[in-house]
C-alpha cells in the first residue's frame, strides 16, 4: 500500500465547510443576509476552483508556490481592502469593521491558491480569525453551533495533514510501507487521535474557561462601547445630520448589572437625570444631530464658555441660556439647582431638565447646548462639586399640543421620522391610541400597550441587525430592558404624530440620600427612556419600564426560546459529537481488529496481539506502558515483575511481535495460534505485585 501524498477532495470539502460556516456566521451577525449569502457561497466556488488547479498542477513545480502566491494574494487584499469593500453587496463592511472586508477577501482569494497541504490548512487561520470576531458581537445564536461544526472539520483535516506528514518522513527515512506508522506504538502520534484530544482540550477550555473569562472581564468591558453597522440609512437630503453608523445600538442582548458608584449628586428627590440626548432612528439604534448642524439649521449657537469667554454673575455664575433653552420653551418655568460630587471625567452635567446656569469658582470649560445638556469638558476630580441651575415645569402647568417650538420647526421632521419603522409597529400604535381626543392621551395610551406587551428582563436574546429592533421587540422576542422599551415608545410616538428623542443618564434608585444629602448613583442606574415634546411643559419623560411585568423576578418567559438560542445546549452537543467521532473511530478500530483476528486478516493480527500482551502485563505488574514507549521497552522494564516463568515467556514473545507488527512478513495462522497459547499461559500465571 502507498502512502498518499496530496490534499483529497475530501480535505477540500473540509476547507468549503470551514470558510463558508464562517463567512456565514460573520454576515448573518451583521444582519446583512446578501452579504452572508455572497461570502458564503464565494467561499464554497473559491476551494473548489483551487481543487480544480492543484488536480492540474499536481507534480510540477508550480504547485510548490502556492505559498508565495498566498502570501501575494494577502498582500494585495491588505493594499485594496478599500476598493475591494465596496464589492461586496449591502455596501460591504463599515470602517470600524474593516477586518471583516481583510479576512473575507484572504479567504475567497487564498482559496484559489490553496493546493498543498500546509497552504489548505494555513486557510483556517482567517476562518478562525472570523469566529473569533462573531463572538465579540454574539448576536448570531447560531454562531455556536457553526463554529463547533468548524472545529469539527478542522480537526479532521489537521489530523489527515498531520497522518500524510509523518507517511512522508517515514519514506524519507527509507520506510517502503510508512502506512504502518498507524499501527502499535506509533498510532497515536500518526493517527488522528492527537488531534482529536486537541480539539476536545479546545472543547472543555471554552465551556469551562468562557464563563470565567467573561465574568472577569464585565468591569472592563463595560469600560468599551463597540458601534456595530447598520443597514443602509436615509440619505443627507432625506434626514439632515444623519450619521452613517448610530451611534447607540439597541436589543444588544444580555447585561450584567454593575454596583461601582458613578458620581454623587445633591437634589430634593429622586429622579430621572438627562445625559445624552438622541432625535435620529435607524432602526437598530439612535443617532444624535450634532450641535453644529443644529445650529445650522436653526440659526441658535450653542454657547462655549472657558476661560477667555465667560458670563459671570453673582457667586461664579455661568449663564449658559438667561431666558431659558431656545429649543425647550417651559412656560412659568421652576428652577432647581443640583450639586455634582466627582470624580466625572468628561461628560454631560446630569440634570433631570434643561441646564441654564453652572456655579463653579475658578476656571471652567463648559458648553451649553440648545437640546438643553451642558458638558464640562475638563471633568471634575474627586472631592470637586459642581452646582447646575435646570428648569422644570410647574406642577400646575397644562399639557399643551405635541408641536415642537418655532426655533425647532427646522428639524422637526427629524423628531417626526417614522420612515424606519415596519408596518407592523405602525398597526400597533394606531390601535394602542384609537379612541384618544388629546396627544397627552395618546402618549399615555402607548406607554401602557407597550408595558402590557413585553416583559422586562436583564437576560433577553439579542436581536438580528435588520432595521426593525422595535417590531422584533414588540411582536417577536417580546422581552427586553429600558433600551427597547424607550426605543418602542419614541418609535411609536412618532407614527402617531408625536414628535419624540431617546435619551440615555440614570436614574436614581438611593431611596434616602446619606447624611451629607447626597445620593449615590451607581452605573447599574444608567438607563433610558423617551421624551416627548408638549406645549408649556417641555421635553416630558415617558419610561414603559415602570409598568412592564419584571420576568427576572417571576422566572417567566414571554416566549419559548429555539432550542439553537441556548448556547450551552449547541456546546454540549457539539462537544457530543466531537468526542463520540474521536471514540467511534477507536470502537471502529477495535471491532474491525478483533474482526480480523477471527478471521485470520495477517495485517492486524500482529497489533491486536501487541495489545493484548499490553494489557495483560498491565494487569499483572500494574505498570502502564508509556506513551512514546516500544513494545520491547516495556517487556524489558516489567519482565522481572512476572517471576522467573513470566519473564522468559515476556522475552521470547517480544521478537515475534515486534515481526508481527513491523517485519516483512505476517504471522501463519500456526504462529499466531502459538501467540495465543503464550498469551493465554501469562493471563494465568499468579504474579505478588511488589510494594515500591
């Protein structure tokens, strides 16, 4: 029997389920079906044209520059990374996802080229680099699963790479049938069964290790905002200030609460305190219109005050708006001031209205803007407190019409915006609001539906990147936290004609303050809500949170989840399947041996016997034959342990494996019925184990 030298199509087949599942996986997590779709079969067509070529040049000296030509190919994708991005369909990757366009194009390209062994499998370095990038989204349940069916495959193939390179230095050694590396002591090191331990080492490392990992790492990574790609948005013309990627995302699935204060603040009560504020909708998250373009389109500027330009009044003021927020007109309005107690680094002064004033002795980098936020953008350092002056409506002010004010009718479109929302969610606004007379009602109307439709919970599933986060929400997942339940109520605010924002800060859950009159917020109090404009009372927080059924309290669902969604379920079946290929084939081996051995096949009758032996000597000496140890080896070391008979039956058994096994020839049906007969008077012998 010769050894086989060159990649099979069946090491190329699984190199098409590689780099397609990945390909696949990548787009899907995108919620860019054309894309997955492109990437995918892109992949499948790329090994199979390279199949086609390594048949053709097999033998000659060209196939031994694939490698150069990989590394070529490589080289040309990093250069035109940029042109080759807008290639692909559903407007290819976003800048910040640039190495998706990288390794999809390596792998679609490198496929082409992949004809020898180390080429093929050096293919799954991208693949792998691929997986590793889904992860950090996790918004593909099925990812999982993929990626185990990967592992699958790349354990097979690195296995065969791995038989055919040891057939290939055992012919360079002078061995005419290196086939029989796969048999006795050599087995395990020509076989497949190192790579099979590998990927079930890789197996228990990522069940056992992730959940630890991840739980280490949720400080930190809480730390790090990642804005994913959306799908195609309306052009500048169609919403002006628009930006290409959102800048929060929302339905991103499970959070972990965090109890780390964030700042302490001094006010009369609790409540909700403004942070950033967000008119823009894309379907899958929310997008500020920057202050520059307001300015622009409203003709109001907003007020930079620092240390060469400041408006003093009594005791340090800094008056940002004297006659209020041009964009947010309060009628007979109150003014509150609050203290901020750092440390803040640069952020937005946190206050539950429109900031008109800030009390701060000495030198301040503050900037008013004309939603109604300020920023101080040198922070404030622990131990510094910082006042700010807000305006609130009277308790006694009336509900005026939903109609933003004059200085504000030039974006008013861009708080109306309902073009990205599905007809679905369209029907569902209209019916939650039949029958209201007043637009207070229908806000009314719509925070109610939208808490009797989903529950709350910290654990929901993340929803695909497809433009309609709110229906899904609504009518598919139906649980979620205050991100979908805002998202939901801004969304379905403005299909009813209700101009409406996102709004993100916190919310504070301190019932009492301490004795100093501070509360503290802590991180696990950020949070976020939809503000919808009134006449007289400004910008008015709407929360569907408030009413909404708590499903991690009761340990209800509000939905079956698909089986595929449990990704410690895909784990454990693809673990299953890992080991049970690994052990079916050892159990296969096992049954064609002793299948043999009955029947009298001469070519593994010699290492069933060599295994038999192994084990009865283990048995009598309690002495384990090491794994890189020869047959003769072990008789040699444990001989002397089975007594005088033993050890000379051991000693002169030895040769005629070791023939059996390795020699020229194959042992006569006689020969082995004497084997069997030696082998069957050392099972009998009674050998006194001595104590070490």
């Amino acid at each position: 029997m010769k050894a086989q030298h060159g990649a099979t199509f069946f090491d190329h087949l699984l190199v098409i389920i590689s780099s397609s599942t990945a390909l696949l996986a990548l787009g899907e997590s995108l919620g860019r079906h054309n894309l997955a779709a492109f990437l995918s079969i892109g992949a499948i067509v790329s090994v199979l044209i390279g199949y086609g070529i390594s048949r053709k040049v097999a033998g000659t000296k060209i196939a031994e520059y694939d490698s150069y030509m990989w590394a070529g190919l490589a080289l040309i994708v990093t250069v035109f990374a940029r042109p080759l991005n807008t290639m692909l369909p559903d407007e290819g990757f976003p800048f910040i996802l640039f190495a998706g366009t990288w390794l999809s194009w390596m792998i679609l390209l490198c496929g082409l080229v992949s004809w020898r062994d180390q080429t093929l499998l050096f293919l799954n370095l991208p693949c792998l680099t691929v997986f590793a990038l889904v992860g950090t989204f996790d918004t593909y349940p099925p990812a999982t699963l993929l990626f185990f069916l990967f592992l699958v495959c790349s354990s097979l193939l690195y296995a065969r790479i791995h038989k055919r390179s040891m057939q290939r230095r055992a012919m360079v050694s002078g061995i005419e049938e290196p086939e029989l590396l796969e048999r006795d002591a050599w087995r395990w090191m020509a076989g497949p069964e190192w790579a099979f331990a590998s990927a079930g080492v890789i197996v228990l490392v990522s069940l056992l290790g992730a959940p630890v990992l991840r739980f280490s790492l949720q400080n930190v990574s809480g730390a790090v905002h990642v804005t994913l790609p959306q799908a195609p948005q309306p052009t500048a013309s169609q919403n002006p200030g628009y930006q290409t990627l959102n800048d929060v995302l929302v339905g991103r699935g499970a959070v972990t609460l965090d109890p780390t204060p964030a700042f302490r603040v001094k006010m009369n009560r609790p409540d909700y305190l403004r942070g950033a504020i967000y008119p823009v909708f894309g379907g899958d998250g929310w997008s500020r219109l920057r202050s520059s373009e307001i300015a622009e389109l409203t003709n109001v500027q907003p007020r930079v005050l620092g240390a060469d330009r400041r408006d003093h009044g009594p005791s340090d003021e800094i008056v940002g708006w004297p006659n209020g927020v041009p964009l947010e007109p309060i009628k007979d309005p109150v003014t509150n001031v609050l203290e901020l107690a750092g440390p803040l680094s640069s952020t937005p002064l946190f206050a539950p209205g429109p900031v008109v004033k800030v009390y701060y002795p000495g030198l301040a980098d503050i900037m008013f803007t004309v939603t109604g936020t300020a920023y101080k953008r040198s922070g404030l350092l622990r131990g510094s407190t910082i006042k700010i002056a807000y305006l609130q409506p009277s308790k006694n002010t009336s509900y005026g019409p939903a109609q933003l004010p004059s200085a504000a009718r030039a974006i008013e479109h861009t708080y109306l915006d309902s073009s990205r929302l599905s007809s679905r969610v369209r029907e569902f606004a209209a019916h939650a609001v039949e029958g209201a007379t007043t637009d207070i009602e229908r806000a009314d109307r719509l925070k109610k539906a939208i808490e009797n439709a989903a529950g709350y919970t910290l654990k929901p599933p993340a929803l695909m990147l497809n433009g309609d986060a709110v229906g899904q929400f609504l009518f598919d997942t139906k649980q979620g936290y205050c991100d979908l339940f805002a998202s939901s109520m801004a969304a379905c605010a403005r299909a009813v004609g209700l101009p409406s924002r996102y709004v993100t800060g916190f919310i504070i859950q301190q019932p009492k303050p301490d004795e100093d009159g501070f509360y503290t917020v802590r991180n696990r109090d950020a949070h976020a809500w939809a503000e919808i404009y009134f006449e007289n009372k400004g910008w008015v927080v709407f929360d569907p949170t408030d009413g909404a059924v708590s499903l991690d309290d009761t340990g209800a669902t509000a939905q079956e989840k698909p089986l595929y969604s449990n990704p410690w379920l895909i784990a454990g079946a693809g673990a299953i399947v890992l080991f049970g290929l690994a052990f079916g084939q050892r159990l296969l081996r096992r049954v064609l041996a002793l299948r043999a051995e009955n029947t009298g096949t001469a070519w593994t009758l010699g290492p069933s016997l060599a295994r038999e032996f192994d084990r009865i000597v283990r048995s009598k000496t309690a002495v384990t034959r090491r794994f890189s140890q020869t047959t003769a080896e072990y008789a040699k070391e444990t001989a002397h342990l089975l007594g005088p008979d033993g050890e000379g039956l051991a000693l002169k058994l030895v040769p005629v494996l070791e023939a059996a096994c390795f020699g020229p020839t194959h042992l006569s049906d006689e020969e082995a019925a004497d084997v069997r007969n030696v082998l069957k008077t050392l099972k009998k012998l009674k050998v006194e184990r001595s104590r070490r």
